[in-house]
C-alpha cells in the first residue's frame, strides 16, 4: 500500500455557478451522488426555528417533475438504491447511491428534488409531526442536551446560540408568512454558487460530465449567498467557564476552545491531531489518560461558526476514576498539546505521516459509496474551495504550531457529566440541570511525554505460511483482500451455552475493542449469544505485531475495565432512540433463546475482577477455535494462538424454532417500539432469495402505509439483514404516541395487504427487482465483501452460496414469493417494547393460527417511501 487509490477528479463550475467534481472509479459498480448547499440551520431566520433542518424533510415530499409524496423514493428503493440528507450549522447535504446504470434518471431526480420542491402545505403539516418526534427523542440524547447547555454560554446574537432542531411549536406550515420565507429561504440559497455536485461513477469523466452539465446545468443560477457578519461566539471577557450538566450515567467530559477558522490549515492540522489521538500506546495521550485510570479515548469535533470562526470540541470518555478527577485530565490536555506546539514534528515522521494519509484513504475509498462521497462532500463544505481535496496533505510544521498556539491554553468551557445537580437550574428545549461557574485554573501535572510509533507500512517481507495448521482450518479467500494484505478470521464457540457464555463472550468482545490497534489495520470484533469472532486485516509481516496485543488483552487485560465497559455499552445504547435499542438488543442478534439483560447484570454484579478474570479465561480455554487465513499470514502467528481454544470445524448453525414468537423486553420509555424478524432457515438460497426481494419491493409502501397513511410512527424501516445464523426480513416501527399492540397490528395488516398485492406483480416490475437484488450479490466495499464471505462460512453455508442465490433470483416467480410467506416452518419473533418496568416475557403461537392471519384480514397500503432523510 504505496499510493492513494484509482480515482481520477475533475472539478470545474457550471454556467449556473454550480460548482461539480467528477470522480472516475474504475473498480465502482454503483453510483453515489451527493449535493451540498452552503446554508444551514445557522442561516435560517430567527423567527422560524429549525427552518432548514425542516426544509430538507420537505424536500422529499414530491418535486415538480415527480410530484407523488413516494415517487423519489419509490424509484431509489424499486432500484435498489439508498438516500440520506442532513442538516449542519452552516451547510445542508443530500446523498443518493444508485446501481451505475442509472446515472440520467438518478441525476434528474436528485436534481428536481433540490430545484423544484412543491411544498405543499398538507403534506408539511404532517412532516412537522415527524420533525416534532425526532425532537423528543433528542431531548434524551445527552450530545442534545450539551449542545443545548453550551448555547446557553454564547453571545446572544450569534445564532449558534439559538434553537434550530425545530418542534411543532417553532413551525407553521398553515401559515402564509411561513410558507412564504420556506419558499424564500429555499429560493435564496438552493441556487448556483451556493451548491456544490459530487458525482463519483465507474463512468469516463467524459460520459460524467456531458450528463452532468445537461441535467445539472438547469439547476437555478446564481451567486453565492454573502456571508453573514456575526459577532465571536464566545462573548469577549467571558473568561473560562466550568459547566456541570446532570446526566445519570453518562461519563465523559468535553474541552472546548473559541479558534480563529482557516480552512486551507485547519483541515490538515486537525487530521494529524485526530491520527496522533488515535494511538493508545504509552506516550500518548490516551495512553497516558488510560494508564491513570482517567479516560479511554478522545476525539475532536469542530463546529465552525461562520467563515472565519469556530468552536472546538476534544470529548473525551471517562473511567470510573476520571469522573471527579476531571480538572487534572483538563491539564494533561493542556500539557499535551503544548507539548505537541513546541515541536510538532513529535506527531510522527514524515515518511508515517504519509502512510498513515494512504491508510486513510484506502479506508475512506472501501466504505460503501453513500457513506464515503458523505464524508468527501462534507470535507469539501469545509474547505470552501472549488476543487476539492479528498485526501489533504498533511500540514506544514509551521502551520501546525500556529494552530496549536490557542490549544496549548486552559479551554474557556470545561464541561462534564454529574449523576445529579439538585441545585442546577434547567435548560431550555434541550433540558438537562446545568450549573456554571468560573473555571479557576488547571492544577500543574507532571508527564513526559514520549512518542515513537511503529510504521506498520515499513515492516519486513512476510515469511512463508506456517505449515502445522490446524487441519481444520481454512486457507482460501485471497481474492477478497486488499493487494498486498492478509487477514486471519478467528472464531469461538462456547462448550457450554447460559449467562456465563453469553457474558464472557460480551467481555472478551469489549477486551479486543479496547486493545490498542495500529492504524491502518482493519479490525472486526462481534459477539453473539456463547459466540465471539474477530477478524483482523492488514500488511502481512506486521499480523503477528498487532494480534499480539489483541490476545494479550484476553489473557492480561484489566476486567475492571471490562466490567465498566459493558455498563458503558449499556448505558449508551440506553441513550438510543428506542427503535435502535430494539435492534442491539441481545434477543435481536441471535436465533436461540437468550437471557435477558438483567440476568447478565446480575451475573456482571455477581463476581469481582478475579472472577470476570476466570470467567473469560474458562470460556477461552474450553471454546472451539476455528479460523481461516487468507493471504501470507506469516507463521508467527499461530504460537500467539495456544492455550486460547480448541482448534475445531465450524460447527452446524443450530436452527431457530419455527412458528410465531413474542418477546416482551420492557425497555420502553415514553414511547413504544416494535421489531419483526422473519427468519429464513440457514441452507435455504430461495427463502433468501425470496426476502431479498421483498426488502426491495416494500420498504416505499411499509412507510407509505404506517408513516403517511396512518400516522403511526416517525422512526421505521424494511430491510433486509444477512446474519450468521441465516437470512432475515426485518419490520421496525417506534411511535411516540401509540401503544406496542396497535402497532405489531399495523405490521400484522401491511403483510396481509401486501401479500395480495404479490399476486398482481407485473413481470417487468419483477425482473427490475431481480436485477437489483442480484447486483446487491456482486457490489460492495473489500471489507463489505470480506464480511458477507466470512457470515456465509461462519453460518455453515457452502462456498457457492452466491451463485446459488443468483440462479434463485433468476428463477424466482410471484408464486414463489407468496410460498415462501405461507411456509409453514418460517420462524416469525417479535420484538415489543413494554411500558415501565414489565418483565422479559416470550410467548409461542401455532403455526396454523398464523398462516390462517397472514393469509386473511383487512388492511392499507400503497406505494410509498421509507424514511431516510435523517441523520439529525
């Protein structure tokens, strides 16, 4: 890995001012569009709050050219396509990834959704709604609630200090005046200089460009927007600042410094600061933080303010011991980063700087194409050139030491978390108890700071492969890697399943997440049920380096640490909106039965560090070890292996129980939520075949008929998912306002309904859905690919599982769709939330009784879209 990957670029602006990147990927085999309006939330007018953040939901609700509520949609789903968009202080960014044959038509409906929104004032009104729910929800989010504090803190006049989530209170969309400034603001700012077009394609730049400029090249023209005169976010003479916010369970604190904004240095700089966060090693910061029992790990964020300013944040996750000790880890910050300013070239050499940049990029080039051109086009917002570069260069010493010069000094805000504030007074729209008062000054610490990292990108020519193997082990895949790597996929089975297992699992999952890991390496780690795997890539000669650590961390690693990561873990899937916590539910990542999360507490509580010690110990030593290599894994490897399993076979997937199940987990607040699982028995490719069809054909009218027709819910999706243990048709629904009953009855109808629709499927609709299932087989990042290789062999599956899915696909029929609905061994498990403090409670129903239900009874539902607009 020696250079930065195939991608040729071309940028240039359009006649309308429009500004577009062209990127030609010869290897790609989807398409991936991204625009960006340089105007955001910051922007919008101080008597509408959340003005924008509520445009960009409306945007979705029909344009001129598609004027149905579901047709943008309905055409990326019926394609097998995905959309986002998001909202941001001072930009907004809409994202659409599509099969590459669809270049025109995506392009022409991307480009007449941000144009020519029909903004109709019913279909508003009910989209407020939507708006209002997702911004309950945030009221528990507590990066919600500390962002909502901070403003608090800022200069009223800048409108960082005001509300922009948006709530049925601070929207109208009854109203003239308001439809009039939503048509105005959009009119102002969706228009020429102020939008920006990325296009990435296995297309020639040539064929990119004359589609570009005859489809975007009617967006309207303009210039760009002026930039508003605001004042400096943080007021002058404020002085430093020390928030306290009441947030049970919530450890971590935050440093935030007020910095003058350059865009050309700060990108660069701040990348070297987050690769030098990254390092866990003893002289780094993190390291030094873990080694005291103080935090975790650290990361940057930056809020820019306007053009010129901006506010940066280093959160930072806290240890049991960090929570009242927070000014000494203010200081060693401090410390740190003056450190860093005295003689930047401490970051690292020049020759790993720039191979940590190309491991970067390598990582950037192989996420899926939504994923990466999101992050492409935000990195270009940020730098406000018209050329884009995608992977900056890093920053010269002297810039590096001018952008560290404010750093180096006492933050003016130092917030952190407290279990409770009974003397705090509450914040507005976000509420949480706040208390302020002045920060005095940091105490001195004393630390030398030292770093000399190893370049993984240098290591020596990899040996010759071990040749005393495991028999049972796997050595195949090459083809899967990236040039030049190898990767070891290591897998343990519990002897024994129970609370113990399934616990132990859960801590030796937590123990290999926290190892230290170079980067540059890609490292998998998953639990499930008595179930741990960990699969771990990179150049080969540095394998055995980086495994060292990771299995010294299963035999050595501190278990009062596992122990207050798994309560970390808890405590911040406890912070997820309701729907999500359903799906990391542990009764959501595995077929067998599974003990409740309290049982698991129970256990956790139970023993000390000595016993959680053992109990992963013992778990290890009597588990099956099965594994594959793919690639040169030098022989060093496997003595790092003994003592940690049997080496074995990949065992027979165990089978879910057929029928219909419930499962009552009682983790609700407020709000109700509700998981279905259809389950495909492992060794089936045309039940699979079946659900990936359906996960194409029903997501527009699942939401059509829950969200849009009867208002159910505001967080939902249809998809499908390919786990170990088999294929699944997956429902989710979560409502503020109705109860778990009403809405597994909704899924309940929508199947019904649905089902009878099967039955009128034209072939040309059929065949298009085919087609877009069979791509989703062949397309996909190396690591996506690398995955879905690795749940195939874990679950048992034979190697010409896919191209057995494809002759499935190939030959699958209407009837065949309804046969694979009815059969009588699918396994059907709900997943209910339940009001207040009801237990976990499972029930069974015949399987007759269902098939009579899904066969029969009324219902609703139409073509429609599954809600994708929101990374808010």
């Amino acid at each position: 890995m020696h250079e930065l990957p195939p991608l040729e670029q071309r940028s240039q602006r359009l006649d309308n001012g429009v500004q577009a990147t062209l990127l030609h990927d010869p290897q790609a085999c989807r398409l991936a569009l991204a625009a960006g309006v340089d105007a955001g939330s910051l922007h919008e007018p101080e008597a509408w709050p959340g003005l924008a953040h509520f445009l960009e939901h409306c945007l979705f609700l029909g344009s001129a050219g598609f004027a149905e509520v579901g047709a943008f949609a309905g055409y990326v789903h019926g394609c097998g396509g995905r959309y986002n968009a998001r909202t941001l202080g001072l930009h907004s960014q809409y994202y659409l990834e599509m099969p590459a044959r669809e270049l025109a038509p995506a392009l022409e409906r991307f480009c007449d959704l941000l144009a020519r929104p029909l903004l109709l004032p019913e279909r508003l009104l009910a989209e407020r709604e939507v708006l209002h729910a997702e911004y309950l929800a945030r009221c528990q989010d507590g990066d919600s609630q500390l962002l909502g504090a901070l403003a608090g803190l800022l200069d009223p006049a800048h409108p960082l200090a005001h509300f922009h989530a948006g709530a049925r209170d601070s929207l109208e969309p009854q109203s003239p005046a308001f439809l009039a400034e939503l048509r105005a603001w959009h009119s102002r700012h969706y228009r020429g200089g102020n939008l920006r077009l990325l296009v990435c394609g296995p297309q020639s730049l040539g064929e990119l460009e004359a589609q570009v400029r005859a489809v975007a090249g009617a967006l309207p023209g303009g210039a760009r927007v002026p930039v508003p005169a605001w004042p400096s976010p943080w007021p002058a003479g404020q002085g430093c600042r020390r928030m306290e916010l009441e947030q049970p369970a919530r450890r971590c604190m935050s440093l935030w410094w007020a910095l003058e904004h350059v865009a050309a240095r700060d990108e660069p700089a701040l990348e070297l600061l987050r690769q030098a966060l990254q390092r866990s090693d003893a002289g780094s910061l993190p390291g030094v933080l873990l080694a005291r029992g103080l935090a975790r790990s650290a990361r940057l964020e930056l809020h820019p303010a306007d053009a010129g300013q901006a506010l940066l944040a280093l959160h930072l996750e806290l240890l049991a011991d960090g929570c009242s000790r927070e000014e000494e880890i203010a200081a060693l910050c401090r410390d740190w980063l003056a450190w860093l300013r005295d003689a930047p070239e401490r970051i690292g050499a020049p020759a790993l700087l720039e191979s940590l940049r190309i491991g970067q990029a390598w990582d950037e080039y192989e996420q899926a194409p939504l994923e990466r051109a999101a992050r492409w086009l935000e990195r270009w917002q940020r730098q406000g050139g018209a050329v884009p570069a995608l992977w900056p260069a890093p920053a010269a010493r002297a810039v590096l030491v001018d952008w560290l010069r404010p750093l180096a000094q006492p933050p003016q805000l130092l917030q952190c978390s407290r279990d409770a504030l009974p003397g705090g007074e509450f914040t507005p729209r976000f509420p949480v108890r706040r208390r302020v008062m002045p920060l005095a000054g940091l105490p001195p610490v004393q630390e030398v700071w030292q770093l000399a990292p190893v370049n993984p990108f240098q290591a020596p020519a990899p040996q010759a492969a071990a040749g005393d193997w495991p028999v049972e082990w796997r050595s195949t895949g090459t083809e899967l890697l990236r040039p030049g790597h190898a990767a070891l996929l290591l897998a343990w089975q519990a002897a024994d399943s129970g609370v113990e297992a399934q616990l132990a699992a859960e801590l030796a999952e937590l123990a290999l997440a926290g190892a230290a890991r170079p980067f540059g390496f890609d490292c998998r780690v998953a639990s499930r049920a008595e179930h741990l795997h960990l699969c771990l890539s990179g150049p080969p000669a540095a394998l055995p380096s980086v495994l060292a650590p990771l299995l010294a961390a299963l035999r050595e690693g501190d278990a009062a640490h596992w122990r207050e990561a798994w309560r970390r873990r808890r405590d911040a899937q406890g912070q997820q909106i309701l729907l999500r916590r359903l799906v990391a539910h542990p009764a959501a990542r595995t077929r067998v039965p599974v003990v409740d999360e309290d049982g698991l507490a129970r256990q956790l509580t139970t023993l000390d560090s000595a016993g959680l010690a053992a109990l992963v110990g013992d778990y290890l030593a009597g588990a099956g070890l099965y594994g594959w290599r793919m690639g040169e894994v030098p022989a060093a490897v496997l003595p790092l292996l003994r003592g940690l399993g049997c080496p074995a076979a990949v065992p027979a997937p165990r089978q879910a129980m057929g029928g219909e199940h419930e499962l009552h987990l009682g983790i609700a607040g407020s709000e109700q939520a509700v998981l279905l699982r259809l389950l495909a028995p492992p060794g089936e490719p045309r039940r699979e075949a079946a659900w990936r069809l359906l996960a194409i054909l029903w997501p527009g009218a699942f939401h059509q008929a829950l969200r849009v027709e009867q208002g159910l819910g505001y967080a939902l999706f249809c998809r499908f998912v390919d786990a170990e243990e088999g294929a699944e048709l997956q429902f989710g629904v979560q409502s503020p306002h109705v109860p778990a009953a009403r809405l597994q009855q909704a899924i309940r109808e929508f199947l019904v309904v649905q089902r009878q629709h099967l039955a009128g499927l034209d072939a040309g609709r059929l065949a298009a859905v085919r087609r877009a299932a069979r791509e989703a087989l062949d397309e996909g990042s190396r690591p996506a690919r690398l995955q879905r290789a690795a749940m195939a062999w874990l679950g048992g599956r034979a190697d010409d599982w896919s191209q057995r899915l494809c002759a499935e696909l190939e030959l699958l029929q209407v009837g065949d769709l309804l046969a694979a609905l009815a059969g009588a061994d699918i396994g059907r498990q709900w997943l209910l939330s339940s009001r207040g403090d009801r237990p976990v409670r499972h029930s069974g129903r015949p399987a007759a009784a269902r098939r009579d239900e899904f066969a029969n009874g009324p219902g609703k539902g139409s073509g429609g879209f599954l809600d994708n607009t929101g990374n808010h």
